[in-house]
C-alpha cells in the first residue's frame, strides 16, 4: 500500500512535469522543434524538482532519464517524420528501438523503487550540506543529467526525419549496437537482481557480464546512445558533431558514476581493490589474472 500511494504520487508529478511541457510547446509554437523540446524538457526538469523539494527527496528524479527521451522522441516524430519512403524503415527502428530501451528502463527503475522513503545514496551523501544541499541538487542531480540527455538526444532528429539519406549498411550497424546494448543492459540488470536476492555477506559479483566489467550496466546504457549516434550519422553524416551527446554520456559514467559506484564498494567490501585489479570498469574485456 504504502508503494503503491507512493507510486500515485510520483505520477501525479510526472502528470505535472508534462503539462508544463505542453504548456511551453504551444506557447514556443514559433520555434523549431528542437528549441521548443528543449525549452519543454527544462519545464519538466523544473516541475520534478519541485517536486523533490515538497516530498524531500531527490529521486523524484530518477525515472526522467528513461521517460523524457521516448516523449522527446515521439514528439518530434510527428514534426519531423513523413508518411511513407524508404527513410520510414529508419524511422521506425530508432523509434522502437528507443521505446523498448525507456520502457525496460523504467520497469527496472520500479522493481527496485521501495517508495517516497527511498532515496538514492548518492544525493544522501549530499544531505551533509545542509542549505547547500538544493542547489546541488537541482544544478547536479537535476538539470544537469537532463542537459546532457537532451544533447545526446539531438542524433534522433536527422535520424526521425523524413528528408534524410536512404537506409544503408550504417543503419543496420545501428540496429545492431542499440540492440545489443539494450540487452546487454537488461542482462546485467537480470544478473544483478538475482545476485541482490541471495548474496552472501561480503560477497561480490563476479559472474555473467559481471566477470567482464564492474559495471556492465553502464556499459550497456553508455553503448545505447553511440548506437542513435550511429543512426543519426547514417541519415545525414553532416550531423557528425551530435558526437557530443554520445561522449558526455560517456564522460558522466565514467567520470562520476563509475568513480561513486567503486568508492562506495571499496567502503563496504575491503576485498574490491582486488576486484577492481582485474576487471575493466567499463567496457566488457577478459579478467585480469
């Protein structure tokens, strides 16, 4: 009972949050679609806040990296795509490709979400500075995570547009590196469950993709958005430098939720020093002996 109130709520938030966007979408009508998503993504951002704020914990936030970029994507789906061509065979793979992705997501997010009571260690270790602790909040675990989504979102617009190049070789190397991706992050998700459910006192996980990288989650997330990078290169390889989003997604991981993940192991199992010796931090590769 008390989940599911606490699920009521959350949606209620995120019923906010989109109209807010909706509200920014008719009254930015004269911009491009781009401007008017972002301008609507920062709305949202906004409103989820505030809603961190009222119910004292930041991971209101949590389920937005998952939901934002399936509405940003259908949305300008309808501005940019056409009816029919060959470009509509690209069109409805990025499409499906990023719903299955948000919808998987999102599903993983609340399996493991015990409610308005549960909040991220992540924004709890900033609970120390006080005063400080909303700015940071909205800044770094807010509107940051949403910038840097929206910028690797950019790929989806030469690769939902109806003008773009013909379906080519490039394409299906996308299908096949958002596909993977999308299963290699369910897979590690899987195998992080059931380690969850029966672990033992000290023990860390090493098996499955686990055996190949601390991290294959992340992997699996990180390797996601260079496959719509490759989508969008394939529709119009003058989009080359939407580069960016792919790498700041990179950058996130690697520069702070890999560092956070293996600080906060290292404090609660001596023996993952070791662990971290042997095996890649990222990128799936064989075990150090």
């Amino acid at each position: 009972m008390v989940k599911s109130r606490s699920l009521l709520i959350c949606l209620a938030a995120y019923c906010a949050a989109a109209l807010a966007a909706a509200a920014v979408i008719r009254l930015s009508a004269g911009l491009s679609p781009v401007w008017s998503a972002g301008l609507a993504d920062l709305a949202a951002t906004i409103v989820v806040f505030a809603s961190s704020v009222g119910l004292n914990n930041s991971s209101m936030y949590d389920p937005y990296w998952s939901v934002a970029p399936g509405v940003i994507t259908l949305w300008w789906l309808t501005r940019f795509g056409g009816v029919g061509g060959v470009t509509a065979v690209r069109q409805i793979a990025v499409t499906a490709l990023v719903l299955a992705w948000a919808a998987r997501l999102t599903w993983n997010w609340l399996r493991r979400w015990n409610g308005l009571k549960d909040e991220d260690w992540r924004y709890a270790d900033y609970r120390r500075l006080g005063a400080g602790y909303w700015p940071v909040s909205f800044f770094g675990f807010h509107m940051m995570p949403t910038v840097v989504v929206f910028v690797a979102c950019l790929s989806l617009v030469p690769a939902l547009s109806a003008n773009s190049r013909g379906v080519g070789i490039l394409d299906v190397l996308a299908v096949v590196v958002t596909a993977a991706a999308i299963l290699v992050e369910a897979g590690a998700d899987r195998q992080l469950r059931r380690f969850l459910a029966h672990r033992k006192p000290g023990q860390i996980l090493d098996t499955g993709l686990w055996a190949l990288s601390r991290h294959p989650n992340y992997f699996g997330e990180v390797l996601f958005w260079w496959g719509l990078w490759l989508f969008g290169l394939a529709a119009d390889p003058s989009r080359w430098w939407t580069i960016v989003g792919p790498a700041g997604v990179t950058a996130l991981f690697l520069g702070i939720s890999v560092p956070l993940m293996d600080g906060r192991m290292l404090s609660r199992h001596p023996g993952y020093e070791v662990h971290i010796s042997q095996r890649s931090g990222l990128v799936p590769w064989i075990p150090r002996s």
